[in-house]
C-alpha cells in the first residue's frame, strides 16, 4: 500500500497534496465541530440527565441556578481557564469519564460523584477555585490572563473570553478578592482565601443545590470558626453578627443602598439577640408580644404580608428584563444592575421587612423608578450634560405640583382651637398601645383640609371609621399610609404612637 502510495505522489504530486490537505483540514474541522458538539451543557445532560437534586441530577439542578441564566455552563466551571485547561477538562477528564461510563460500575460511578459532591477539596478539583475567581475576580482574571495561553482565536466555552473588570461589572458584581459584597453576608473574601480556604469550603454545590442561590449554611461558618479560633484571635465570636451580616445592619441603619433617603429605624440600637434566641431560628410573633402587646402580633404579619405583596410587584418584571439584559446598552444595563441589586437585597432579608419598614419600601420605590427608567431609556447624547438617567425619567414624568396656597381662614380658626387631636379618645376606648396625639394645626398649615375631610367645617372624614385594631385600621388603610408615602414622612411607629 505503502509503494502504491508513493507511486501516486510521483505521479500525481499536484493531487496528491490537495488530498493530504483535504484530509488535515476536514480531519481538523471535524475534530473542532466534534469538540464544539461535545463541549454543550446538552451533551453532559446525556449522562446527568436525573430531573432531581443529587448525583446524576446535575443538569437540572444547574438548569434552575443563576449560573445557568448567566451563560455559564459546565466546562466554564469544570476545567482551569485557558486552553490546556480546556484541553484537560474536555479531552482527558472527558475520556476517563466515558471510560468509567463503559467498564466501572453504576455503584462504583455514584460513589465517586457523591464524594466529589460533598467532599470540598475532591468538588475543588472537579470545580477549580481558578474557575470561580477567574470571573469574580479582577485580580485573578488580570494575574492568569498574562500567565496562561487563554485563547487560540476559536471560542470553545465563555470562561474564555471572561475579561475583567468589564465581565463582572456588566453583571454588577464585586471583585471579591478587593471589594465587599454588595448584597448579603459580607465575609472577607480575601482574608479567607489568604488563609488557604478553598471556594468550596463555604460554597459547596454552589451550582448544584436546586436553588436560583444556593448560599452558604450558617453552620458551616460557626463550625470552622469554633475550630479556629483559639489560633486566630482576630475571628469573630459566633454572636458577634455584625461583623458578617453587614447588610442587615446597613438596612436598620437605613444606609445600604446609595441613592435611597437614610431613614434609621427607630429600634436599630436593639441588639440581634434581643429578638433572636437562636442564631437558626427566625423570631416570630411570641417575641413580640413577650416585649409588647397582642396587637404587636398584627404588627408584624401586616407588615410582612405587605412586604411580600410590594415585594411581588417589584419583580413583576425581573424575568423580562434579565432575559433583555443580555444586550442592554451598558447605560441601560447599570440601571438593571441596581434594580436587580435591591431585589436581591430584600429576597436576602430574612426579616421580611421587620429589619426596618420605612427604609425596606424606599427601596421598592426606587426599584419601581428604577423599570421606569429603564423602560424610557435612551442613549445620551454627547452635547448634552449627562442627567440621570431615573432623575430625567421622573422630572419628564412629573410635572411641579402648584404650591399648597393655604386653607379659608375660618377653617384655620377651627384647626387653631383643636390644635392637638388625641385619636383614641375619640375612635379607640382601650388603646393598646400610646395614642396618635395628631397634630391637626400643623397639618392645616401644610395641606388642604379637604385632603381628610369630605366637610371641613363638620369635622366629617371621607371615610366612615370602623374598628381601629392593629396595623390594618382605616386611619392606617385610607388616610395615613398612603399620604405619608406620598409625602415620604417615616412610617414606623413611633413618628405618631407618642
């Protein structure tokens, strides 16, 4: 054959090498085409194709994470960055896996994907830390992109093409290795993995738990501290809960969003575990009224269930808008970042808006400005002075309201001589907690009279009073609640229970 062969190149030398150069090409097209087909979160469904939580379930589990929604798929995360890490994964962990898919057991095969499950340092090896912090951290990114060959020109997987810190900033994210968190737990990133921690250490089966997030478990946290601490001084005590849960302290604080009014709760100096007995069981309404009344039971269902419905109608348009994220113009796109940040925020508030009412829907209502301004957005133009773009939507919106021009003077004579109103002495026979002394004066002298009365002169409300008892009453329903939001006057309590 050998002979014939070489008979033929004497021959015909000019076929000859447009053979050979068929045949390389096609062999490496269709090497190229087999690896872009094999390299699919499709082709790995083939294998862990379980509609479940656990081994074999991979897919799903990954199909219902964040990692998934943001085009991360599972070479991305499987393999180091660059193209021997790429060649590692795909060529040789891809052959030894369908080597063990042919000759090993099905038992054998479970075993050995629970203990990389469960195992954080056989998940490190299966999942690198080069991976996770290629994309959540600029240093990281910038440090293996001068070390490694991270591409030949021809797109395998996403990782890849990762360059920070414009990649994690299109998603509104920290570089974790510099930068806090800017929503939930905030853990120091960087002292942990100076300490030698891997990623999964806290975030085992970060992509792999069922969930949208799967956060790390508190107890993980506390294990490992409890374990260090007689050598590290410096680690907190479990029950210091400030020095990780710095989002719930901001939100008492009333300052962890940046373009929101402060508005500090009025009990932010409570410390946790005046409320909290345990640091794995949220408190409910029996602690409540341990402190205060039974009406304080009502106070905090009304305000959770309202902070749920607020909550709903904030992410109505989430799904929408994070399929669109993808080709937002950057302008747009950081408006979306901030709406999505806030929902997070609240999603991550165990409290459900117990932590601080007030500041909680401020918030909402900034992400509500926030789908409006990303819905009117339009490129600026380069002449003009750049406005904000929720600034600019809402003064397009809403035009100045005409200044108040005060109430009839006979109506001002009858708010001067009831100029203090104690409301339970009128609506209220046995209050439960301190009375709504309202201060009628000083409201004529802001608003219309008939923005409460249906007949000023009469004293007549424009709604008839039913029973006034806990957080849904009519004072509350139709009259106070909706004006103070208007008006953005605190809500807590304590503004008018004095």
């Amino acid at each position: 054959m050998w002979q014939k062969l070489k008979n033929f190149s004497r021959k015909d030398p000019l076929i000859f090498v447009l053979a050979i150069i068929v045949i390389v090409v096609g062999a490496t097209f269709g090497g190229l085409e087999a690896m872009h087909m094999t390299s699919t979160d499709t082709f790995c469904k083939t294998c862990h194709a379980e509609q479940r939580v656990g081994v074999r379930g991979e897919h799903y589990t990954w199909d219902k994470n964040i990692h998934s929604k943001a085009d991360v798929s599972c070479l991305d995360c499987h393999g180091n960055p660059g193209v021997l890490g790429y060649l590692d994964a795909h060529v040789i962990a891809g052959t030894k896996s369908l080597l063990y898919q042919i000759f090993v057991s099905e038992e054998r095969i479970v075993e050995l994907l629970t203990h990389a499950a469960t195992d954080p340092v056989a998940a490190e090896h299966a999942a690198p830390d080069a991976a996770c912090l290629f994309c959540h951290s600029d240093d990281v990114n910038q440090k293996l992109r001068r070390e490694k060959l991270i591409s030949v020109g021809i797109h395998f997987r996403n990782i890849d093409e990762v360059k920070n810190p414009t990649y994690r900033t299109t998603y509104g994210l920290a570089s974790i290795t510099g930068e806090p968190v800017t929503k939930g737990v905030e853990p120091n990133h960087a002292k942990h993995i100076g300490a030698g921690l891997l990623c999964t250490n806290c975030h085992l089966g970060v992509a792999h738990g069922g969930e949208l997030y799967n956060k790390p478990k508190m107890q993980t946290c506390f294990d490992c501290h409890d374990t260090v601490r007689e050598k590290v001084q410096t680690v907190p005590a479990n029950e210091d809960c400030a020095a990780c849960h710095t989002m719930q302290k901001g939100l008492q604080e009333g300052t962890y969003v940046k373009g929101v009014d402060e508005m500090r709760w009025y009990m932010a100096d409570l410390s946790c575990s005046d409320c909290h007995d345990s640091a794995f069981e949220r408190p409910n309404t029996d602690k409540c009224i341990a402190c205060h009344d039974d009406s304080y039971a009502d106070i905090m269902t009304d305000t959770q269930a309202a902070f749920a419905e607020r909550l709903q109608e904030v992410k109505a348009k989430y799904a929408q808008l994070f399929t669109e994220r993808s080709d937002m113009p950057m302008g747009k796109r950081a408006l979306f970042n901030e709406y999505a940040r806030i929902i997070r925020i609240a999603e991550m508030d165990g409290s459900k808006g117990i932590h601080n009412p007030d500041y909680l829907d401020a918030l909402f209502t900034r992400a509500l400005e926030l789908t409006e301004a990303i819905d009117t957005w339009t490129a600026p133009v380069a002449e003009e002075k750049a406005v904000p773009a929720v600034q600019k939507a809402s003064a397009e919106a809403a035009p100045a309201a005409p200044a108040f021009a005060g109430n009839p003077a006979e109506l001002m004579d009858i708010a001067s001589a009831m100029e203090i109103i104690n409301i339970a002495e009128k609506y209220v026979p046995a209050p439960t907690k301190p009375a709504v002394n309202f201060e009628h004066l000083a409201h004529a002298q802001k608003m219309a009279c008939t923005e409460c009365h249906s007949d000023p002169e009469s004293g007549v409300l424009k709604f008839e009073v039913g029973e006034i008892k806990g957080m849904k009453n009519d004072f509350h329903d139709k009259l106070c609640i909706d004006c103070h939001t208007k008006q953005r006057v605190k809500k807590t309590c304590n503004t008018c229970h004095k």
